[in-house]
C-alpha cells in the first residue's frame, strides 16, 4: 500500500507541477488515504506481533 501511496504523491508532484491542480489535488488526497490506511493495518500487525509474542512466554 506504501507503494501506490508512493506512486499517485508522485502523480500529484507531477501534476502540480503542469499545472492540472485538480489532479493534483485528487491524487493527493488517495495518497493520504492509502498511507494513513497502510499505517493502520501496520499498527495492527505490531500489537498482534507484540500478543503473540507475550503468548509464546
């Protein structure tokens, strides 16, 4: 998920730059989604790693 978020902030940079705002700011907006999901599923594997791990002690 890291890497699609990657790829449309690039998209939006790239955009911005040509002036396409609406795209830019469209791209933009699916990167801060993607990441801040991406973030979240990480979040969960650390707490059902850190579980797991109190669960094998």
């Amino acid at each position: 998920m890291l890497k699609w978020a990657l790829i449309f902030f690039v998209i939006s940079i790239i955009a911005g730059v040509f002036g396409f705002t609406g795209i830019s700011a469209a791209a933009s907006g699916i990167a801060r989604i993607l990441f801040f999901i991406a973030v979240v599923v990480f979040l969960i594997f650390l707490v059902l790693a850190v579980m797991a791990g109190q669960a094998i002690l």
